[in-house]
C-alpha cells in the first residue's frame, strides 16, 4: 500500500511539472473551430495562441453571469511587430432571449492593421459574447487577446 501511494505520489508530480512547463500556445484541430465550439475566455487572462492554417478559425465566448451589465475590453494583438500575419477580428452577441447580432469586425488599432480592438462594449447580464480569429493573411504568428470587464456604473 505503502508503495503504491510514492508511485500515485510520484505520477502526479510529474504530471504537475510536465503541465506546469508547458507552453500556452496551441493550435489543435477541432478545439474552437465554431460558435458551438468556443473556448470560454477568463477575464484578467491573456491567452496565447496561432492558427494552423489559412482555413483555420478560433472561436471564443465569455457569458456574463455577474447579475450585472458590463462593459467589456478586448483585443487581438499580433505578438510579433515584424510578422506579416494579418487577422480579422468578428464578434457576435448572444442575448439571454436567444437573439443574436449579425458579426462585426473590429477595426485596426495599429498602422499596419495587424491588431484589433472592441473596446466599452456593452454586454447585459446573461448574453454571451462571442469572438472569431480568422486570417486574412495566413503565418503561424502567435497571437493574444488581452480581455477585460467592469461593471456599468449606475
């Protein structure tokens, strides 16, 4: 028995270091890859990611269950200044009634429109924002999405 826990013990040990090194960068076929699909941004977390193909999309969705509206900050940001990897940026809105806007492409924020920002977008309690990386020009670039919210002030 004794022995059993150090090998359980030494397994998830190296699980843990193994997770805890590897990088936040991926592209996986199939992970995001539509609406349905999206990959649930935290607010306050930057996550780093690329596509893998000039037909590859991400897709991510924040639901707002803070019983409160908020305004709502995000970007996508290019990681490298000298890429030549140029995205489009589309956010749709889910609202709590199942309604559901048509997608809006962030416009440039730099003078090579390589990064895209929505910025004070207003996000009542209980819609679901969603958001699509797709390229317009396709490299393996690594990019991220600096995301945050705040509650509307009354």
């Amino acid at each position: 028995m004794k022995m059993k826990l150090k090998q359980l013990l030494a397994v998830t040990m190296i699980t843990a270091s193994l997770t805890a090194m590897a990088p936040s960068t991926f592209a996986a076929t199939g992970v995001g890859d539509s609406q349905n699909e999206a990959i649930a941004l935290i607010p306050g977390e930057f996550p780093e990611l690329h596509l893998s193909s000039h037909d590859d999309v991400d897709w991510y969705k924040w639901t707002n269950t803070t019983g409160k509206n908020h305004l709502m900050n995000v970007s996508l940001m290019n990681h490298n200044a000298y890429s030549t990897v140029e995205y489009r940026f589309g956010v749709v809105i889910k609202y709590a009634d199942g309604r559901q806007t048509n997608k809006q492409y962030a416009p440039p924020v730099d003078s090579q429109g390589r990064s895209k920002a929505v910025t004070n977008l207003q996000v009542p309690n209980g819609a679901t924002v969603y958001f699509v990386v797709e390229s317009e020009q396709f490299d393996a670039g690594v990019y991220y999405i600096p995301f945050s919210v705040t509650p509307v002030a009354k």
